[in-house]
C-alpha cells in the first residue's frame, strides 16, 4: 500500500500552517493538544498561543487566516472574539485554534483542562 496523500484541508496541515503563521508574528507559548485520543472531544486539535496585546493578538489572527488560506486552500468554519480582541477563536472544524492576551491565558488554562490530551511545544518567543 502507498503513502496516503494528504488533502490541502488535512487537519495536519492546518495545524502546520497555523502554527507557522503563530511564528512569524512572534506569538508566544505556541503549544498544540493532540485530542484525537480522547473519547469525545469536541475537534482533532487545540493549537493556543498568547501575544502581549491587542494590536498583536489582531495580527496573529490575520496571518493565521492568510497562511491556512494559503497553505491549505480553506476559511474557517466559525471565528469568534474579534470584538473584544482578548481571545479569539478561529474553527476550522478538526482544528481550533486559540489566540490570547497574555492575562487572559492562564484564566481559561485550556492546557490544563484538556490535561489528558498530547501537548506539544513549538518554537516561540517567550
């Protein structure tokens, strides 16, 4: 059997992309949480990040929308918190991903309240 090919939209490289959009507007604390092993979870993947303040956090939204467009030829499926700019959230189905202001993060603790889930850490600036 050959290697399967990936589709454009594959929840992998939506991830990829999005964590390389994170990167290069110097998000920090990039992790992902691999959900795929947990029974009823509500996508694939987490990827979450934090930036210092709202002209950041706008900015790593819009470079991640462009690069998994991009990348991936895909929108997402739902976006949510441009008006407070404090987290928002982009859907893309099989990946969510979670952009804080670097107060915001620890409240919510997404890692800890998926503390079951498989982290992974990426190159960041902390």
């Amino acid at each position: 059997m050959g290697k399967k090919i990936l589709e454009k939209d594959d929840a992998f490289n939506i991830l990829q992309a999005a964590v390389e959009a994170m990167q290069d507007k110097k998000a920090k604390k990039i992790v992902s949480l691999d959900l795929t092993k947990i029974n009823n979870a509500v996508t694939s993947y987490f990827i979450i990040c934090h930036a210092p303040s709202k002209t950041q956090l706008e900015a790593i939204y819009d470079n991640v929308l462009e690069f998994v467009r991009k990348e991936c030829e895909t929108k997402p499926y739902n976006k949510e918190g441009l008006e407070n700019a404090e987290w928002i959230l982009i859907d893309y189905v099989d990946v969510v991903v979670h952009i804080f202001l670097e107060d915001i993060r620890p409240f919510y603790n997404l890692e800890g309240l998926w503390a079951d889930a498989d982290i992974k850490e990426y190159e960041s600036y902390d």
